[in-house]
C-alpha cells in the first residue's frame, strides 16, 4: 500500500473518531440538557400543585367560616325563640303560683 492510502484511511480513521466523539458529546448535552427541562417541568409542576392546593384550602376555609357563621346565626335565632317561648311560660308559671297562693 502507498504512502498516501495508508495517510488517507488514518486520516479517515482519526475524522471518524473526531465525528463519533462529536456525536457523543452532543448526545451527552442532549441528554443533560432534557434532564434539567423534566427537573425543571417537575418543579414547575410542584409549585403549580402548592398554589392550587393552598387556594383549595382558602376556599375550603372561607366556605366552612360562612357555614359556620350560618349555623351560629341560626342557633342564635333558636335561641332567642327559646327564650322566648320560655318567658311567656314562667309569666304563666308566676300567676298560677301567686294563684294558688292566693286560693289557698
């Protein structure tokens, strides 16, 4: 073989290893470059799920305070009608004492 076929397949040789050693650095940063996206999609998404969740709780919590609120509004409604209805029993229960008082 010449001189020059052997210099041309080395120099072949060495552009093939320049190409596949290329070709593997860039398969390297691709592969690092789409790991740092899902690490930052990951986190992203993380975040997004945090802010949702603590405006689930604000809506969770304002509903309960109102359902709350209701409930006490109404329990007071309860018992004021309670009251009612037991002082115009003890007015009742005040003039049959004094009544029987009284006839006796």
């Amino acid at each position: 073989m010449s001189f020059e076929a052997i210099s041309s397949i080395t120099q072949a040789e060495a552009e093939a290893r320049a190409m596949v050693a290329g070709a593997e650095q860039r398969a390297r940063q691709l592969a690092a470059d789409a790991e740092n996206a899902g690490k930052l999609a990951v986190d992203a998404a993380a975040a997004k799920a945090a802010e949702e969740l603590a405006e689930l709780s604000r809506q969770v919590d304002d509903k309960a305070r109102a359902q709350a609120e209701a409930y006490a509004a109404e329990l007071e409604n309860k018992k004021a009608a309670l009251r009612a209805k037991a002082g115009g029993k003890l007015d009742q229960a005040a003039a049959l004492v004094v009544e029987r008082i009284v006839n006796s």
